[in-house]
C-alpha cells in the first residue's frame, strides 16, 4: 500500500517544485491520474477473474511502474508532448487499481475466527504508523534525511507485537456470533 500513498502523497508536491506547476495545474493533472483509479479499481476485479489474480497484480503493478518512470525518470523525453505525459499519468492512476484486490487477498491471510480481529488491528496499527508526516515530510522545519528514513519505521515494532493488544473474550462463546469454522 505504501506505493499508493507514497505516490499521492509525493506527485503533487514533485509536478510543482520539480516540473514547476502551478497548483491549480497539478490539481488537474492529479485528477487524470485518479480517473485512470478509478477505471483501475474497477476493472482489477474483472481482470484478476480473467487472467488469474498473480498476472493481473502483475499487470497493474507494472502500469503503474511504466507510469511512474515515464513521468519522472524519462521526462525529458516526452516534455514535449503533454498528452502522452497525461496519458502515462493515467498509466499511474490504472495501475494503483491492483489494490482493488489487497483487502479479499488480505483477509485470506488470517483465519476466519480471527479475521475481523486481526485485519482490524492491522489496519488500526497503518493509520497510528502514519502519525509521522510531521518529521517526514520535506516541507517541515523538523524534517531530516534520517528522520525521513527513521519516522515511517518508527512504529511498526508495535506491528509485531498487536496480539499481545488485543481485547480478550474470556468465557465468550464466538461461535455463536459467526457459526463454526469452515
């Protein structure tokens, strides 16, 4: 998931002071890039059906690298033509629809009498692990090389640890609340 916030949250701030945007432009410009989102979080499922869910993760996975690289590394080559930047930029947004797929493929990592409980706790830990923006982000008078590296790191030892914070249902019969497991 970090390819997708790490896009989204770097792009704008990259077409503005790298590319020299205006906001308003790159405003735009990150729209192209969610309308092909969009079309890709709705067609990942359709695909994975298709083609089977490893090549359609793979095929989205490199859209979005294709997009990326030809937005920043091969710049200059297509500068000239700003439809086709727009286009690998839609490449960028299509691609991130992969992720469409990670919640089902997440949820079959867990048991079915632990799940809610372990994606939970998984998904509530991401969001407390975001709480670094302050040190990381290059715009904070608190931002450093090490603290970029260090602060998005900085909680996820608790990751390891999540089971030990879990409510316990002593005595509570569960089965009851889902039925048996398969």
């Amino acid at each position: 998931m970090s390819a997708y916030w790490f896009t989204y949250s770097w792009m704008p701030g990259y077409l503005h002071a790298q590319r020299h945007f205006s906001f308003a432009k790159s405003a735009w410009w990150i729209l192209v890039t969610q309308t092909g989102g969009f079309l890709g979080y709705f067609t990942f499922g359709f695909a994975a059906d298709r083609i089977g869910r490893r090549p359609a993760y793979s095929l989205y996975s490199l859209l979005m690298a294709l997009g990326l690289v030809m937005i920043t590394v091969c710049w200059g080559v297509v500068a000239a033509y700003p439809p086709v930047i727009l286009g690998f930029m839609f490449l960028v947004g299509f691609g991130t629809g992969m992720f469409g797929g990670y919640g089902p493929l997440f949820s079959e990592l867990f048991p079915t009498a632990i799940r809610n409980a372990a994606m939970g706790s998984a998904f509530t830990w991401r969001v407390a692990s975001s709480s670094s923006p302050p040190f990381s982000s290059p715009r904070s008078p608190h931002a450093t090389d090490s603290g970029r590296h260090l602060s998005g790191g900085a909680l996820r030892p608790p990751h390891g640890r999540v089971d030990l914070d879990l409510p316990g249902n002593p005595g509570r019969n569960l089965d009851v609340l889902e039925g048996p497991c398969p």
